[in-house]
C-alpha cells in the first residue's frame, strides 16, 4: 500500500491490519498445510503424506514472508524518493 499523509482513518486501519496479518497468515498456512497432509493420510493410508502436507503449509508460510517483505521493500524504496526525508535536504540541528 502506498502511504499518503491524506490518508484517512479508515485507511490507517486498513493499512495496519494488512501488516499485522502476517503472522497470522503464516500460521493459518501452516495449519492447513498439516490438516490437509493428516487428510491425505487417512485417505491414501501412507504416513509420509503428511509430512507433505507439512512442507506445503511451511512453503506457503514462508512464500507470505517472501511477498510482505517485498512489499515493506517497495514502500521504502518510495519513501527514499522523497525529499522530504533525503539527507541533502535535511538540516542538522
């Protein structure tokens, strides 16, 4: 999300809630991945499929990290842009 000082209240929370999303992506991946893996062994009846599951909850789990540090990695490129905040601009008290 591209940060903007006219944002409105609203938005702020709408912003905050996305980032704080993350961990709890992170686990609900996890979790699905297990419970899928667990289903997958009780239907086929072979153990090692749900360790399968688990590499997939985990994958997914790290592919949300991947994508929201992407993102924060975007937004601080834009912040860098600004000049407000670039060094030959900024006086030292």
């Amino acid at each position: 999300m591209k940060v903007d000082s006219k944002e409105g209240r609203g938005q702020k929370i709408v912003r905050g809630a996305y980032d704080l999303s993350l961990g709890i992506s992170i686990i609900v991946a996890i979790l699905l991945g297990v419970g899928i893996g667990y289903l997958m062994m009780k239907i086929f009846e072979v153990k090692w499929v749900f360790w399968l599951g688990v590499f997939w909850g985990v994958g997914a789990g790290i592919l949300n990290i991947y994508k929201a540090y992407k993102r924060a990695q975007k937004e601080l490129e834009e912040l860098a842009k600004d000049p407000k905040y670039d060094p030959k601009y900024t006086q030292k008290t």
